[in-house]
C-alpha cells in the first residue's frame, strides 16, 4: 500500500503544472508598439496556459500606439491570471498610453520616484480647417475663469476630429478607472488636460494601489489583497511563489526591430534600390532576391504602423525621378524633382508625432544626399559618354583603315580593326594596299584607296 501510494503521488506531481507556483514577469521598456503587445498578448496567454498564479508586467514606457494599447488592455481585461503593471524602475514613467495599461490592471503599482499621466491622444492628422475659438464678450475679458472653463475653451479651440478623439480616450479611461475601483476624475483630466503626477500623488489620489521598491517588497505588500477577476472576488496569495522572467523570443525580437520606423524607412528603400539593379541587370539574382526579402519585410513592419500613403507614394515617385535623371538626362530637372519628392515624403511617412516614432532627419538627409549625389554622378557620365567619339558598333567602323591580304578587282578581303572583312572596291586594288571604310552593307565593308598608285589604275 505505501509503494501504491508513493507511486500515485509521483503521478500527482508530474501531472501538476510547472509553472504553478510562479510569478511570471513581463518587461516593456519604450514606446508601445505592434511588438510590445505581441509580446505582453502572448505573454498573457503563455502564463494563464501554465496556471500562474500572478503576472507582474514591469513597464517604463514614454507613450506608444493607441491599437496596440488596447490589444495589451484587452489581453489584461480577460486575462484569468491577475495582472500587476508595476512602473519600475526608479525614474521611469507611464505616460500616455501607459497610464492606461495601468488603469486596466487589477493591481497598479509603482516604483518611487516614478511618474504617469499625460494620456491626451496625439492627434494623427491636422484638420484642414480647425474651428475658430469661442470669442469673449470685451465687458467678460477680466473676469476670473475656472479651471472647468479654461478646459471648456480648450475643447472648444480643438477640431472636430481632435475633439472626437479627446472624448472617446476619455470615455474610455473613465470605463477602465470604475472597473478598478479607481480615481475616474483625476483618470480624464489625465486625457483632457495632460496632466501628470508622481507615485507618492498618485498613491493619494487613488490613482495607484501601492508603492513598492522591487518585485519582492511588491509580492510581499500584494500578498491577501483581493481583487475582481471576471466577475468574482479573488485573494491573492504571492508567498513563496517562484519569480520566472519572460524574455522576448525571436518573434517579438524580430518586430522590434523590423518594427522601428527607421529601420522599416531603410528596409523598404534597399527593396526599392535592388529590384530596381536586378531589372537594370537581369540574371544577377542577388540584388533582386535580397531587395525582394527587404520590400517584404518593410511592407510588414509599415502595415503595423501608423504611415502617411501619399508619402510613401512621393518615396516611390522621387527615387523613380532620380533614377529617370540618370538614364535620361534633363541638366537636374527630374533629379531636383526627385530628391524633393523624396524628402517630402521621407517626413510625411509615419503619420504621427508619438514619442519613439517618425523618421529623423539625421537618416533622410544622408539617404537623400546619397541618392542624389549617385544619380547626378551616373547623368554626368552619361552626358560625357555622349561627347565621346564612337568606339565600337558599325558606326565605328566608318573612316576606319585597313590593309587588302590579296590581289582583288571588285571584292576581296581585308584587315580591318584586326578583323576579316569582306570589302568592295570601285577600282581593283593589290595585297598590301590601304584602303579606308566609307559604308558598310550588312557583312560586306566599301572601301576606298588610300593615296592609291599608278601601279593600282593599272591593274
């Protein structure tokens, strides 16, 4: 009977979960991006998969995404794992869209010496025409104006596309702060005014939960609070629980770094720049197989972030002008249109002004001045080529000396450029005469005497 039942309890501790008795640990650091949430979605899942027993997400993030935010919000909200977003460490923040992913979480908490705030929207695209501001009675201009009122004719001066977008995060973070118990005032001012504030603040604004040195003293200030996971009441126990950091696999590393608006802007143009050598060139095989493999990856990075269609048609449209300026030279008309298009477009690409994203100026100006310098050197040359004598082709062999090897009335044969040629002749010529091309009739050269002799007229 013992050994049945040391068998069945070794049979009990394999069938357990590895993973049980964990806290599985995410990190987020920088903008929140397609591969933050790929990350944090699929870190979710992994935990629930190994029942964990708490998930900690450890975030330091200056803003990011608004569709990748709420692919992270939407993970946490159905999440059975209950998650902590925990701002750490000291002298991070968790603006904009942190401020957020904090909010949705089941318990917030953060760092000292860390902020949060900041979560009005980035407008995307200015409005063409932006309402006209609220104007004030002349008798009203002194009055004293509240703070209600300042954020009235705020909203008030802000577009109709800027205002929609203003009350739709702020209805949304109002949703998240009444799911958690949390201070859903300050949570809109955050989206309508911008405003900020510091953990110690936070913590007595209700904003937060807790503030916690490290992952351990946060285990250990969690440990018998409850919390409301889909629907029901849960304590959660973090004693003695083993801490698991979840690294990046080569996926989410891979769209980090595809995911970068700078490395998608080169991506796409060495794309650009190999197909257009492999058709110049055909059969070289590897500029068009490596541009193929680079226009594939930046198409995927830039169908993950938010870019601007008629900038990458002026990129598209500047480098075609370029290289036309090469293979048709107009003395800079299509190369200055070219590199114009192309730094236009260069900017307008990523259509945003989050922090972390949009093309800088330190990689256009050297690209763009490559480009051009490249595309004016190859239309110099072509213009030189075109002063040049001609060298080869039948045109070459016009005016061309060559010497007759036999005796011949009206055909025969002669060295011409250290060729055999057939040639004609109106006169009879002998072996050794110089003669000049004057036409060429498919194989057959006409030639003429040079300095001719008595000796031929008479022969």
């Amino acid at each position: 009977m013992i050994k049945l039942a040391c068998i069945l309890l070794l049979c009990f501790a394999f069938t357990l979960p590895a993973h049980a008795d964990s806290v599985h640990v995410l990190t987020v650091k920088g903008a929140i991006s397609p591969a933050s949430a790929d990350y944090l979605v699929r870190g979710i899942n992994t935990a629930a998969d190994a029942q964990a027993r708490l998930i900690v997400i450890e975030m330091d993030t200056p803003g990011g995404l608004d569709t990748a935010m709420r692919d992270i919000i939407k993970a946490i909200l159905a999440s059975p794992v209950p998650v902590v977003t925990y701002v750490s460490p000291k002298g991070a923040r968790a603006a904009s869209a942190g401020t957020y992913i904090l909010y949705a979480s089941h318990i917030a908490a953060m760092a000292p010496a860390t902020n949060l705030g900041a979560a009005t929207p980035v407008e995307l695209a200015p409005s063409a025409a932006p309402e006209k501001p609220a104007i004030r009675d002349r008798k009203d201009e002194k009055a004293p104006v509240d703070a209600a009122s300042k954020t009235a004719n705020r909203e008030a001066q802000q577009d109709p596309k800027m205002k929609k977008a203003v009350h739709d995060a702020a209805a949304y973070i109002r949703s998240l702060a009444e799911l958690r118990g949390r201070n859903a005032e300050w949570a809109e001012r955050a989206v309508r005014e911008a405003v900020s504030l510091s953990a110690e603040a936070a913590l007595k604004a209700n904003v937060i939960d807790l503030i916690a040195d490290n992952i351990d003293d946060l285990l250990k200030q969690i440990h018998g609070r409850s919390v409301n996971l889909s629907g029901r009441t849960v304590t959660l126990d973090s004693s003695n629980l083993n801490v698991i950091r979840i690294e990046p696999d080569w996926r989410s590393r891979l769209l980090s770094v595809i995911g970068d608006p700078g490395i998608a802007y080169i991506l796409l143009l060495l794309g650009i720049y190999g197909l257009l050598y492999e058709f110049s060139n055909p059969g070289m095989l590897f500029p068009g197989v490596v541009g193929g493999i680079c226009l594939l990856l930046a198409l995927f990075a830039l169908q993950m972030l938010p870019i601007n269609y008629a900038g990458l048609a002026l990129i598209i449209l500047g480098i075609a002008l370029m290289v036309a300026e090469a293979f048709l030279p107009s003395f800079g008309a299509l190369g200055l249109g070219g590199i114009i298009a192309f730094v236009i477009g260069s900017v307008m690409l990523i259509d945003t002004d989050i922090p972390g994203y949009g093309i800088s100026w330190a990689l256009i100006v050297p690209i763009a001045t490559t480009t051009a310098v490249f595309s004016f050197l190859v239309a110099g040359m072509a213009l030189r080529a075109r002063k040049r004598p001609v060298v080869t082709g039948a045109e070459e062999l016009l005016g061309a000396a060559g010497e007759v090897i036999d005796d011949m009335q009206n055909e025969g044969w002669a060295h011409v450029h250290s060729e055999l040629w057939r040639v004609r002749s109106p006169v009879p010529l002998l072996r050794g005469a110089k003669v000049r091309v004057t036409a060429r009739q498919g194989l057959i050269l006409q030639v003429e005497a040079i300095n001719p002799t008595k000796e031929n007229d008479h022969v």
